[in-house]
C-alpha cells in the first residue's frame, strides 16, 4: 500500500501554463513551447530578443541554432527531454542565462565544455545524459552554480576541481555508480541537499560532519552497514532516508538531530526501534517497512507529531494499542504483518485518511475500521495471509471513503450499502468468488474504476451504465453470459450499448405482455386468477354482460317457457 513518500523529488520552478496561446510579441519575456513535437526551435521564438524564459522541453528538437545567440536576455532555458546531441558554440554566449536544463538528451560529451562559458549559470540540470565524466572546465568556471542535477548517470566520481562550486546548495547523483562517498563534497560547507540514493556506497566520511548546514541526505539503495558518529554533527538534518542498507543500529550522536522531520529505515535489519528516533518529537513521517520488528518500544507514544508511519512487512502479531494515541496520524501502514484484532480504541484516529492492513491474519473482517470517519483510502487485499469471506454491512458508515481494496479474498458477495457511498471511487474486488453483483452499486455514483477481474460472475446489473463517471471496469477472466465475453472485450462502450439494448427489449416485452392480458382479461379468457381479481373490483366480463347482473349469494332464476 505504502508509497516511498520520503524522497521529494527536484522539481524545475513551475509555470503557470495558458490554455490559449499566449500573444507573441516583440515584447514577450516568457513563452512556453513544451509538449508541441517540435522538431526545431522555430524562427519566430529566436526573433524575441526580450525573452526571459523559454520552455521548450518534451519535443523532438534535435539541434539548438547558432541564433540562439540573439536571446541576449534569457535566463531560463529548458530543452530537456529533446533529441539533441550537439550543442553550438553559441549556445556560451548567453551570458544571463541562469538556468539550464538540458536532461533525457543523448549528448555527447564532447560538446559539453561550451556550457562552462555560462558564467551567471546558478541551476545546471544534466539528468539521464549517459554521462561518465563530468568536464572539469565546467566546475573549474562555473563558480555560482547552486544546483547541479547529474541523477541517472554512469558517474563513479567527482573531478576534484569541484570545489570550486562554493556557492553549490544542492546535488543530485542519484543512480550512478559511485562506490565511495565523493569526498569533496565534504569541503563544500553551503551544501543543504545531498542525494546519493541508488548507488553502491560502503561507508559515508567522518568528514561530513563538517556540512552542519545539511538538511536533507539521501542515501537510501547503497551497501551502507554503518554511520558515522560524526553525521550527529550536522543539527540542522530534517530529511535523512537511510532504507535499504545494512544497518542494525543508528550511531548515539544522532540523538541531536532534534530538528528531524523525515525519517526512512525501511529495509534495515533494525530488529527494534531505535530508542533515539523516540526523541525526534518533531517527527511527521517515518519508514520502518521490513525492519524485522516484533514490537514497538512504550516511548513510541511520544512521537504525537507523526502523520506517516509506515510498519509494514515486519513480524507484528497484534496492533501495537499505543498506535491509536497518535492523534495526527494521516496514513498508516500496517500491510504484511499477523495482526488478527483491531483494538477498540482505533477509532481515536480521527484524522487517518489511509489505513492499509492488507497480507495480515483476520479471521473476519474488523468492525473496528467502522469508526474511522476520516478515512477515505482502506486496503484490505490478501495476497497473503488469511482470506476475508464477507465484507459488512456497516461499511457504509465509511461516508468518506474513496477507494476500497478487498483483492484477493474469497468474496462471494458485496454488501448492498456500497450503493449509500457517495465518494466511493474505486472498488477493487479481484480475484474473489463472486457470483453477482448487488443491484444498489448501480447507485454509487461516484465510481470512476470497478475492478473485477478474474470471479464467478456471468451478469451485470442491467442499470450499471448508469455510473456515468465509470472509466474503468475490468471484467476479464469471468465466465461472463449477459453480456457474453466478446461484448466485455470490447469495452465499456460496448457494455453499456448491450445493457440499454437488454433494457429497451424488456420494456418492449413488458408493454406486450401487458397489453395480452389486458386484452385477454377483458375478453373474459385471462387466467382464473385475473378474472377474480377484476370481479372484486367490482367489474364484469363481456359474458357477464349478455346475462342479468345476479345478486350476491341469490340463485339464478329460470325464466318460464
């Protein structure tokens, strides 16, 4: 259930897109040309000497004009996600240009040294440019560069003319291949981002407890099996990702980075929690997926700031009660464990939004997620673990709920309140046992994915295209009737056309049936049953109308001959 959500991304500075084509004229400083398949940069855009910001990223430019040097003014160019392979000479007289982007291009490596005559360069994002070297030209001249991408490469070091780059706040070198921590990163004393995840480190430097302006180091998927008692050094550490290494303890020192918000162990062999991580109270989100973990510690309970807590894939056999003091908590996820019982104090956790509890050992479903009236997300699947039977009734008291996730069980049935679920957007009942689906989910109008891939059903509710905002719905691997399976193949549209058809031939059977009896009934020839009925009501056959009306319980009289 859980996602890696520790790791923030780098993003390039948004801008605000335009639903209509901006006017252009001589006086344009910002234009946006992304995502129009561009194959060259067009003429009319050069002509715009006043342009500050160009994006031109996510097109198929192959090469960058020698008049690009008539954007005088520039400052931020983005061409990443293009085909280029050269750049021109001209390129390095752009001297305002402050940020460059030139990521997902297949350069070659030869025409990088042009970007070192950017002088006011502050941003250089160079992601997935199959580089193995990074010029030294560039970090010998570009001395105000405060952001350098180099992420998805093949680096295995840094030249050491990069510390020249005193003014550098952020590097990213995640996926690359460096086996030891770049030791001259260690002198760059403005450094505040370090992201180092996805490499083949062993050991991280006592020195880097010389960067005590450090905020956020990913060092996360590498070959760590300890940390340097030195790192406690640097106070001002909000975001540190250490999962998937080696690690079986954290160093004391630790203990003083009070300012921690952002914790990741996941994937460790932890065994226990750190009693140190218990005086991190400032602490909102915290992996300890796959950390070996039979229980929490009783100081656990002060960490009332958390709004993550990820215990999944550990060896929990019961739900640790003190859990439900964490008042703040947002997302929790507790996948993969033994838990058999909810306790009742669940329902404390008035702000969880998402609860995933899938791969664990209930016998039945737990009432107690029934008091939950936040949550909107809940993960039930069992690919593992026992198998649910019946999901309750009460599930309707989960009027905030947007996505329900019972895969993997063996459901024969769905609960008709599903139909009283006005947010309701997602119904995931995969690989269940069920025959039939409840008539009432043709009332959940907010569905937008029904998943039902591989159960017992052969009908549909012939009001379910009714869902007007049903985008998705998954009906493979079904011994599917009405509508038969090449109907279904062929997709929602298909569906939707068999039901209105189904329905217009039922209405038409219904008007003809009842127009048959009416007509028979009339005729005095419709069944005993009719017949009587109409009588009581007081009405007579057109045989009855030939002959005198005769008094109730009196005897015809003969007439004499």
């Amino acid at each position: 259930m859980s996602k890696d959500l520790l790791k923030l991304q780098e993003h390039s500075p948004k801008v605000l897109l335009r639903n209509d084509p901006p006017q252009v004229t001589d006086r344009t400083f910002f234009i946006d040309a992304s995502n129009q398949s561009l194959t060259a940069i067009p003429l009319e855009i050069l002509a715009l000497k006043e342009l500050e910001e160009v994006h031109l990223e996510n097109n198929q430019i192959e090469a960058i004009p020698e008049d690009i040097q008539q954007l005088k003014n520039v400052r931020i160019l983005y061409l990443n996600k293009n085909k280029l392979q050269d750049l021109c000479l001209e390129l390095g007289t752009l001297s305002n240009l402050e940020g460059l982007d030139l990521s997902y291009n297949p350069l070659l490596s030869s025409s990088l040294p042009v970007i070192s005559s950017l002088r006011s360069l502050r941003e250089l994002r160079l992601y997935q440019t199959d580089l193995r070297e990074i010029p030294i030209l560039i970090c010998k001249s570009l001395r105000h560069l405060e952001l350098l991408g180099l992420a998805g490469n093949h680096l295995e070091s840094l030249p050491k003319e990069i510390v020249n780059q005193t003014k550098l706040r952020e590097i990213y070198l995640r996926k690359n291949q460096f086996k030891e921590f770049p030791q001259e990163l260690c002198v760059l004393y403005d450094l505040e981002i370090i992201d180092l995840d996805e490499n083949k480190l062993t050991a991280i430097p006592e020195e880097i407890g010389n960067l005590t302006r450090l905020q956020k180091f990913y060092v996360a998927y590498n070959n760590l099996t300890f940390l340097p008692e030195s790192l406690g050094q640097c106070r001002k550490i909000s975001v540190l990702d250490l999962s998937h290494n080696l690690l079986h303890s954290i160093p004391r020192t630790f203990s003083e980075l009070l300012e921690m918000t952002e914790m990741g162990l996941s994937g460790n062999r932890l065994e226990k929690v750190p009693r140190l991580i218990c005086k991190w109270t400032s602490l909102h989100l915290l992996y300890l997926r796959d950390t070996g973990l039979c229980a929490l510690r009783r100081s656990f309970k002060r960490l009332d700031n958390l709004r993550f807590l990820d215990l999944s894939q550990n060896h929990l056999d019961h739900f640790p009660k003190l859990i439900c003091g964490l008042k703040n908590l947002e997302i929790l996820a507790m996948d993969d464990n033994q838990i058999g019982k909810l306790p009742l104090e669940l329902g404390l956790l008035s702000n969880l939004k998402i609860l995933g509890l899938s791969g664990n050992e209930f016998s039945s479903f737990p009432e107690e997620i029934f008091s939950l009236v936040s949550l909107e997300k809940l993960y039930m699947g069992q690919d593992q673990g026992s198998k649910l039977t019946q999901v309750p009734e009460h599930i309707g008291k989960l009027q905030s709920l947007k996505e329900l996730y019972v895969e993997n069980n063996h459901l024969e049935f769905l609960p008709v309140s599903l139909g009283t679920m006005p947010n309701l957007e997602v119904l995931d009942c995969r690989h269940n046992l069920l025959k039939q689906l409840p008539n009432a989910i043709c009332q959940a109008q907010g569905l937008k994915e029904l998943l039902l891939e591989d159960n017992l059903l052969t009908h549909l509710p012939e009001n379910l295209d009714r869902l007007v905002n049903l985008k998705v719905l998954t009906l493979m691997d079904n011994p599917m009737e009405d509508p038969p399976e090449e109907v279904c193949a062929q997709g929602n549209e298909a569906i939707w056309n068999h039901l209105k058809e189904n329905r217009r031939k039922k209405i038409m059977v219904t008007k003809i049936q009842a127009w048959w009896r009416g007509t028979m009934v009339r005729k005095g020839f419709g069944k005993y049953e009719e017949l009587i009925k109409t009588r009581k009501k007081g009405k007579t056959s057109p045989k009855d109308k030939k002959g005198k009306k005769v008094e109730k319980g009196k005897p015809i009289k003969e007439k004499k001959k």
